[in-house]
C-alpha cells in the first residue's frame, strides 16, 4: 500500500477521521471479514450444519475435514488443478521469454516508425478485446486443426492473453535500471544480448517476477478461453468450479472447498505484488 | 540497423500477440457478412455474401434486445456504484495511517485477486433461497416470514441484484486501490497551500482533492466499464442465464449462438458490435491514461 499522506491527517483526531475510521474498519468487516469467515466456516462443517448459520467451530458445530477429504479424493478435480498448474506456469513462462525482450527493447532503444509508446499501445489495446470476439473463433478453428480440449492450445492462447500486462510491467521495471550500468558492460567487451541478460535482467528482477505472478493469477482465473477451448481432458479448474452439478442450496460445503482451491493460489501470488498489480490493471496510468 | 534490431526484440512477443487476437477478429469480420446459402451446382450449402442480413436478424430477435439492455444496465449501475464506494473508501483510507489501516487496506484488495466464477459460484451459497447467508440472516434476526424473502433465483429482478452485488463486490475494491494511489500521489505542497488559505473539509475535497483526483477517476470508469461489458463469469457461474435467459448476458449468448447453435454469421455480427463499442471506449481510456500518466508520475 502507497504511503498515506491523508487531507485530514495533520490535525489530530478530529470528528471527520472518526467518522472515516469507523466506516472504513466497519466497511473491510462487512465486505471481507463476514464472507471470508462464512466460505471457511462451511468449507469445515458437517452435512447437517452446512444450512445453519452457525459461526463458531466447537462450540456451535463439530469441525470436520470431510469435504476436503472427498473434494481432494475426486479424479476431476485432481485433473482440472494439474491442468491449471500446467497451462498457468507454462502460458506465464512463455510470456516472460518473449516479453522481457521486447519490454527492454521498448524501454531502451529507439524504434522506428511506430515508437515506443505507440508500440505499448497496440500491446495494451490488446486487453479491451472481449475474450468472446477471440475465443468463438478460435474454439472453431482449433476444432478444425484438432486442438481442440487440448493443453497446448490453452497455453498458446492464454500467453497472447497475459503478454500486454508481462510486457507493460517489465518495461517500467527496465526504465528504473539505469542505462549506465548496461553502457558500462557494452565498454568492456559485452554484447547487446549480454548487457540484457547480464546486467539488466537480474537488476529488474522483482519487477520481472513481479509480471509474472500476475501473469499466472490472470492465467489461473482465466474462464471464457478455456470455457470454449476444452471439453474434458483439458479442463482447468475454474470450469471444474463452475461446471458442478446444480448447487444452490445444497452440498455447500463442497462448494466452499472448491471455491477456496480456485481461489488461494492467485491470492498468494497477488498479496506479494498488489502495488504492480495496480500498474498492470490500469494500463500503467497509476503507479501504486 | 539499429532501428531493425530494436523489432527484432520486439517481433516474437507482438507477433504471438496479434495471432492469436487479429486472426480471430478478423475471421469474425468477414463471417458477420457471410451466411451459408444452398449452392445448386455444388448440392450442398456454401457460404455467400450477404450484406448486412446477419445483423438484420440480430435487431429482428427481441431476445437479443434484451440482453443488450440487460447487459448494458447491469455495467452501467455496477460502474457507478464500484466508483462511488471505491471512492468514500479511498477517501476514508486516505485520512487513515498506521499498521492497521494498511493491513484493512490490503484486506479489502482481496477480491479483485480471485477467478471471477470462483466468486459467482461461491455467492451461490451466499443467495441460496432458505440456508444462504443472506435470507438465512434476514430469517433469523430480523423475522423476515419466508414468504417475503427475497426469491434471488426465480425472480429475474432479483437475480439480477445478485448479479450486480457480486460484481460490486469483486471490482469495488479496484477502484479502491486505484483511487487511494492516486490519493497518494497528489502533491501534498497543494494542501499546504490551501489549508493556509483556510480550506478544509468538504471545500478542500471539492476544489482540490476531486479536481486532482479527475484524470484518475475517468481512467477507472472507462476501464471498469470495458470490463463490464464483457459480462461473462458472474453470470454464468450464479444464475446460468436464469431463470429461463433472463439474465444472459450479451456474451453468454454470443458463445451459445457460435458453438452452441453454430449460428457463426449470427454471433460474428454480434461480436463485431460489441467490439466496435469495446474499442471506441477502450481507444479513449489509453488516450486518456496516458495523459494521466502524465499527471501521475510527472
């Protein structure tokens, strides 16, 4: 989180900041805490306390691992998250390969005739093509070729997908180096390729891994792609999520430890990075 | 030569970017103006060139209509109100400092981090009709009879405020974030200078803290509302499109129609308007992000 320099805050504790610390605190409660405590609470309970609103474990229900123990014992979902972790990993290992060059190139020399800028541009307009428009296509294309419901065409389409936001944050990780360290190296015999793996690359490092963390969150949560592009075999685990059988009002605490699997590697991954996160969301217009 | 390896750098990666997005498009283009047609020397249907016909029948179906002002209210009420949260929280926030408020702080980020079915199947338990969080509490503390519950799965309205609850509560939080970093970013020598001219209160939050914030505040709305318009996840994780296509989104039905039905000349025209009205909106953020990056960081 950015440094805090509030309007407010030079003068004590004055009703205003009150009023704001109390509905700010009470805010977080409501929309994090209740929820979060809620999903936790049904991932550990019984069948029979599932559909009761009851909060406290011991005291007001017997906790039990049985939901994870089946939801973990079930071959679908073994599959789907061994699909996820290929085609995250390897869509995120793709992009870095191909966009930290290009990230450096955008940040260090002089293109022509589309400059820098406006080669950014056409990677980050990249993100406003609703994923349906590529995917109905696509999808129809790769039942054509046969790569239908398979792993590879998942990971090709979702390192276009997670390439902008790769290229975007390396880029400004690069134009923190400074240029003399890589001049420096150039003098003493190094080669271009040198300067960049050598000197740039491991001085940008958080920056780098930083894009890639995100990379696989985006990867990870990615649905409408992999809706269309897989049917079985190549599943990834948001469509195990989504794809269950008819849940509302029942087997809640399945749906509670399925959920929780989904969502806590991005969130992992995404706690360590929020403030290149920010960058990455708003096309690079807010620094974090 | 210099200007050569410079692309050379960059070619792989825009290369493998505008594949896998120009190809498509461009295949949704042509496909919008084409529609197979029985061929007699050939004996079988070929496709022919048929002007606007595809989109004729997309404006002919009121089902269709609808999901487009289905869609377009669900975005439009979602941006407005993720703005004016994120905004009164990063207000409040902002006013706030220590270990606490931080950790608060990074709490409330959480959402926008989780796969957006996740959180649409998760809300399942949360509107479920007797048990869920909601009506279960609603039931409970304030005696609502189970008649008068609010019916989130069969009632279309209501579906549709569970839709747009999740939705706020997912992207809320990014216009919090956002918003506090660019907060965060004013240069405080402004306040000092205004509170010497006796500004305080809501007169410094209207005529300095708003007006500064300003570049950042459209980025964010044009942002959020190119992603909402996308509507996708959210509903088919929670409602399905239900009850009956009641809440199926814009998107929902471009895919039903493509692979579903292989309706392709149907959802191509379809794709292609919506990717008109994405990118007209999405041209202006990066035009007006970039000038906000200028004032941001300059």
């Amino acid at each position: 989180m950015a440094q805090q320099t509030g309007s407010f805050s030079h003068t004590g504790l004055t009703p205003q900041r009150w009023l704001a610390a109390v509905g700010f605190y009470l805010a977080v409660g409501v929309w994090i805490i209740v929820p979060g405590c809620w999903t936790v609470a049904q991932a550990f309970k019984q069948p029979r306390d599932v559909h009761s609103l009851r909060w406290i474990p011991w005291l007001e229900y017997q906790p039990t691992l049985a939901s994870w123990r089946e939801t973990l014992a079930d071959p679908q979902l073994r599959r789907t998250l061994r699909n996820s972790v290929i085609v995250s990993v390897g869509a995120t290992t793709l992009a870095l390969l191909l966009g930290c060059p290009a990230a450096y190139a955008l940040a260090r020399f002089r293109l022509r005739p589309l400059g820098a800028e406006d080669t950014l541009l056409v990677f980050l307009s990249q993100r406003f093509l609703p994923p349906v428009v590529v995917a109905v296509p696509l999808a129809l294309m790769a039942q054509r070729v046969g790569l239908y419901d398979r792993l590879v065409a998942l990971i090709v389409v979702h390192t276009a997908f997670v390439l902008p936001l790769v290229v975007l944050i390396t880029r400004s990780a690069f134009l923190d180096v400074p240029p003399e360290l890589e001049q420096a190296a150039r003098l003493d015999g190094c080669t271009m390729v040198g300067a960049f793996v050598r000197v740039a690359l491991p001085l940008a490092a958080p920056g780098v891994a930083a894009a890639g963390l995100i990379a696989f969150g985006f990867s990870w949560n990615e649905f409408v792609a992999a809706l269309m592009l897989t049917q079985y075999r190549a599943q990834t685990l948001p469509l195990f999520v989504a794809s269950s059988e008819d849940t509302w009002g029942l087997d809640m605490g399945r749906v509670a430890v399925r959920c929780l699997i989904a969502v806590l590697p991005p969130l992992a991954a995404g706690v360590a990075v929020q403030r290149f996160f920010i960058r990455g969301l708003t096309l690079g217009a807010v620094k974090g | 030569m210099r200007t050569l390896r410079g692309y050379l750098w960059v070619a792989p990666a825009l290369v493998w970017t505008l594949a896998i997005s120009l190809g498509p498009t461009l295949y949704m283009v042509v496909h919008a103006f084409l529609a197979p047609r029985f061929d007699p020397a050939a004996g079988r249907p070929r496709l022919r060139w048929v002007g606007f016909e595809n989109f004729a029948r997309f404006v002919a179906d009121d089902q269709l209509l609808h999901s487009v002002w289905w869609t377009v209210g669900v975005a439009c009420t979602a941006v407005v109100l993720e703005v004016v949260l994120g905004l009164a929280l990063a207000l409040a926030a902002w006013s706030l400092t220590g270990r606490a408020a931080r950790v608060a702080g990074g709490l409330l980020t959480m959402p926008m981090l989780m796969a957006p079915v996740a959180v649409a199947y998760l809300a399942t338990t949360v509107f479920a009709q007797d048990v869920g969080l909601i009506n279960g509490s609603l039931a409970r503390w304030l005696g609502v009879p189970p008649e008068r519950l609010p019916n989130w799965r069969s009632d279309p309205v209501w579906a549709t405020v569970a839709i747009l609850l999740v939705e706020v509560w997912q992207w809320t939080p990014f216009c919090f974030a956002v918003l506090l970093a660019g907060l965060a970013s004013q240069p405080s020598e402004l306040y000092e200078a205004a509170r010497i001219d006796g500004a305080a209160g809501w007169s410094l939050l209207r005529h300095v803290t708003l007006p500064l914030l300003r570049p950042v505040l459209v980025v964010v709305v044009l942002i959020r509302l190119v992603e909402s318009l996308k509507l996708f996840d959210v509903p088919y994780g929670l409602t399905r499109g239900g009850p009956g296509t009641a809440t199926q989104s814009y998107s929902m039905w471009i895919k039903e129609i493509g692979l579903t039905r292989y309706d392709v000349g149907l959802a191509s025209a379809m794709g292609l308007l919506l990717l008109v009205v994405l990118a007209s909106s999405g041209t202006m953020a990066l035009w007006l992000s970039k000038r906000a990056r200028s004032v941001t960081q300059g």
